[in-house]
C-alpha cells in the first residue's frame, strides 16, 4: 500500500510551484504573443480590405471620369463626322449638276454634229443623185 508521508506533500507543492511557475513565465507570455499576433493580424487584414474597397472607389471613380472627359471628344467626332457627311454629300450633288450640264452640252453638241452631218450628206446625196442621174442619161444616150 502507499506511504503518504511528507514527501508526498513535498512533490505535490513542487509541482503546483512549478505550474504557478510555468503559467507566470511560459504560458502567460506566449498566449499575450500569440493574441497580439492574432490582433495585429486581423488589424492589417482590416486594413487591407479598406485598402481594397478604396482602390475599387477609385477604379470605379476613374472610369467615371474617364467617361466624363470621352463625352464631349466623342460628341465632337460625331459633329465632325456628321459634318463631312453632309460636305460630302454637298460636293456629290454639286458634281452631278455640273455632269448634267455637261451631258446636256455634250447632247446639243451631238445633236448640232449630227444635224450639220444630215446636212451634208443631204447636200452629198442631192449631189450624188444628180451624178447617177447624169451618168445613166449618158449611157442611155
């Protein structure tokens, strides 16, 4: 059977000394790293979604103003568009009435051609009627 004598008594102080011991300078200080480290941990992640959040703000509010400032180029180049279009369009419509002036020119020019053509070939055809006519009263003759 067992002896409870002092010695017992003596390991049994020893050992709660040695876990009063053990908790003051082993246990206490790391656990304090430990939630300070957890602690500074979770304050840096805080800080980088803050972080996250304020670079979305600003993507979103430099897309913003980056639309803004497109706004009046693009409504400018479509004046500047709109604006060729109809000097284009201007330029096509003068060119196809000065072609129909030509072409109109150029008919009475060919009109007047062919009539002064008909002309001669009238006074020819009178002439080489006169000819075939003379020509077979000589050989009637």
């Amino acid at each position: 059977m067992l002896n409870f004598d002092y010695t017992i008594f003596v390991q049994f102080a020893n050992f709660l000394i040695l876990l009063i011991l053990l908790q003051v300078f082993l246990f206490r200080p790391i656990l304090g790293a430990l939630k300070k480290r957890k602690t500074a941990l979770d304050a840096l992640a805080q800080r980088v979604d803050q972080l996250r959040n304020d670079a979305a703000a600003l993507g979103r509010s430099y897309d913003e103003s980056a639309k803004e400032k497109k706004r009046p180029i693009l409504e400018q180049r479509e004046a500047a568009l709109k604006e060729a279009h109809a000097g284009s369009v201007k330029i096509i419509e003068e060119a196809r009435h000065r072609l129909g002036i030509e072409l109109e020119r150029i008919k009475e020019t060919v009109r007047m051609e062919a009539d002064e053509a008909l002309k001669a070939l009238g006074e020819k055809t009178g002439h080489l009627a006169g000819e075939v006519v003379a020509k077979i009263m000589k050989r009637g003759a």
